[in-house]
C-alpha cells in the first residue's frame, strides 16, 4: 500500500534522512515544531514545521517521538525510510 504525502510531509522527511532533526517544545509556553540541521541544539540551520504535519506523519506511522524535556525529538521509523 502507498502512503500519500503532501509537499511538506515529503519535504520533513527528506530533512530527516539528511541529518536535521525534528523538535516539538514540550514546555507549557510551547514554542512550536521546528527541524534542526545536525540536531536540535546543536547550532545549525533551523526552520518552522506546522504541528498538523508532525501529527500526520505520527498517525501515518512515519516518526516516533523520544521524549525529552524541554524538547521531544522525533526519528523516522523503518517504513519512512522506505519511502
């Protein structure tokens, strides 16, 4: 069965396999979803994910969240990588 992505699921995944990580603040401020090149905190480029793309690839079975504090990371799964 193919999974359908949008431009913007396909886009966050194709990040991902390059090296930037995804982060989603688990602070009661928030502060949104965002990749990181290299890793969230590790100083490199950096730019905005919309929340509703995160929980698509979520529901879709593409990422799986580590919990951290005062982020949550996420990596692809094995059916992401397949993609």
């Amino acid at each position: 069965m193919k999974i359908r992505l949008g431009k913007n699921q396909r886009h966050l995944i194709q990040r991902m396999k390059s090296g930037w990580e995804l982060g989603v603040s688990t602070t009661m401020m928030g502060g949104g979803c965002w990749l990181q090149e290299g890793g969230i905190g590790k100083g490199g480029k950096a730019e905005s994910v919309d929340s509703n793309v995160v929980w698509s690839l979520r529901q879709k079975g593409l990422i799986k969240q580590i919990y951290g504090f005062p982020a949550a990371t996420y990596i692809l799964t094995d059916k992401a990588r397949e993609i």
